[in-house]
C-alpha cells in the first residue's frame, strides 16, 4: 500500500491517501505460509505410532517477517500426540513470492494439518477408525512429563483426553458416526464424514499496561496496551474498570457502566504498551485495568467513609466531586 501510494503520488505531484477494503486487502497484503511435507511414521497393528520423522519447507515470501518463529509453532502443535521417537527437519524458504505474515494460529493450523494426516494415514492403513488411532496416541501425563518437562505443569492441568472424552460423549459422536457409515454404504456417490480433531495451543502471559483516569463529572476513562480488532477488549476492558470500581458502591457496577469509555492509547499516553497477539491480550489487559481500580479504590475508600458519617446514600458524582 505505501508503494503504490508513494508511486501515485510521484506520478500526480500531490498527496496521495488510499483506502482498500477487506477482499482487495487481504488479496494483496501476505496470507498464511503454504509448506511442503514428507513424513515417515512407524506404527504398530493396534495403530500406536512408534516413530515419526518430518520434513519441512516453508515458503516465507521475499522476506522474514515472522517467518523464523515458525518452525518453533508447528512443533508446539505436533505436542498433542505421543510419535515416541519425534525428528523433523524444518526449513524457512525465500522464494520471489509475497512476504508472508502471522495469522490467526499461526503455525498451528499447519502443525495440525500435519498431525492430523499422519494419524488419518495410518488409520486408513490398518483399517481402523481414526477417533481410535488418535485416542491410542493421546499422551498421558507420564509421557508428556517425560518429553516436555518445562511445559507440562501439574498432573490437573493436563485435561486433553478428559475435554476429548466429554466432546464425544456430549456431540454424541459414535451414534452419529454410524449413522455417517450407514448413509455412505447405502449412496454409492454421495458421502458424508465426521471427525472430531482434538488441538493445543501454548499460550504465554505477558505484562501489559493500563491506564485508568477518573475525571471530575465522573466519567472513567481507560486505556490499555492492546488493539481492538474484533475479540471484544474493549468491551471486557470497560466491564472490568465498572466491576472493580463498583466496590466503592457496594457492587453496584451497571450504573458505573455507562460512566466508563475506552480510548485508543498510543506511545505518549502509555508507554511500551507491547502488542496483541498470542490470544492473551484482553486477559492481561483486563488484569492491567483491574489493579489500576485497586488503587483507585484504596485512596477513594477514606473518602467515602468519610461521607457516609454525614449522609445515608453516597453517589458516585458526590464522591468524585469531593
């Protein structure tokens, strides 16, 4: 976009702006990594893999980008399955193609995809339904502890099989299943399928900035570190600074709801304010926002007391003007 602007406005001699809307941008702009993958895979008749070797070529584009965290992603998601013997052999490309950017699970979608085939290749193989070949290969804490010690955490953090088992049994997946088996041997070119695909994602929390300011006709200004871009952070944003200011009434935070406005910070107003990514940026947002009331509620709770010797009902405008 600024080339072509910076062309234009060589061309005309003046200004140019340019606006593109989100089908011409996202034509234009990078896109996900397409890779090229080899696999080999052992595996047993019972459908438990006993080793598994990949290689990777990933077209990055013309340039890095964030291309060189990638080989890191895929293998986070590759974390799902017990391979026993895992090796891979990942290499970044330069090609003469648009830089490629991060999307939304970025290396994840392709590690899956990655997974995902292997499992289905040795299903297909040994004749067996995939939902047992990937239950076979599911780790459990023992083996998870033994190849990932730093990211295992305790024995009841890892609830992978136990939030895949409630999946089949709430989707009622078996029944439906055979009944997918009964309409495919009954249509010779119709078909229909069913899977259940089970993921992970490591997610890391980071400090992230906020700002709370409580202005004299009340109104509650918040700003935080993060971007909106359609998960809702300001909305969480906004319910968390009327919920922790709300102590100052007794829990009452819906009329301090409508008191509250979210405005977009930049590097003057909040400093260092990081970037949003990684899926944790309105938890941590929201905890920045929740700790800046904390205080705010600490030096205004003398105040109140205060008030409340000389009146029954304190409102919030009274608070603040004094």
């Amino acid at each position: 976009v600024a080339t072509a602007c910076a062309l234009a406005a060589h061309r005309l001699r003046r200004p140019v702006r340019m606006y593109l809307d989100r089908k011409a941008d996202m034509m234009t702009v990078m896109g996900r990594h397409p890779m090229k993958v080899k696999y080999s895979v052992g595996f047993k008749d019972d459908g438990a893999v006993t080793a598994l070797h990949v290689d990777v070529l990933i077209d990055a584009g013309i340039s890095a980008d964030v291309s060189p965290a990638f080989p890191l992603f895929i293998v986070e998601t590759l974390k799902k399955y017990n391979w026993q013997a895992l090796s891979f052999d990942i290499k970044v490309c330069k090609t003469n193609l648009l830089t490629k950017s991060a999307m939304r699970g970025r290396g994840n979608v392709q590690g899956s995809i990655i997974a995902e085939t292997v499992i289905e290749h040795v299903a297909s193989f040994l004749c067996m339904e995939p939902y047992d070949v990937r239950n076979k290969n599911l780790h459990t804490f023992e083996t998870l502890k033994l190849f990932y010690r730093n990211s295992c955490g305790e024995p009841a953090e890892y609830t992978l099989p136990v939030v895949l088992d409630k999946l089949i049994t709430s989707s009622c997946f078996h029944s439906r299943a055979e009944t997918v088996r009964q309409f495919n041997r009954s249509n010779r070119w119709r078909k229909r399928g069913l899977s259940i695909v089970p993921t992970v994602h490591e997610v890391t929390v980071r400090p992230t900035p906020g700002k709370v300011s409580i202005l004299n006709d009340g109104s509650v200004v918040v700003e935080v570190g993060g971007i909106e871009l359609g998960q809702g952070l300001w909305t969480k944003v906004k319910q968390m600074a009327a919920f922790a200011l709300g102590k100052l009434l007794n829990g009452t935070s819906k009329y301090l709801l409508e008191r509250v406005r979210v405005v977009q910070a930049d590097t003057l107003s909040l400093a260092q304010g990081g970037y949003t990514a990684g899926s944790t940026t309105s938890e941590s947002s929201c905890e920045a926002v929740r700790l800046a009331c904390n205080i705010l509620v600490e030096r205004l709770t003398p105040v109140m007391v205060k008030l409340q010797e000389s009146m029954d009902i304190v409102s919030w405008d009274a608070l603040i003007l004094q």
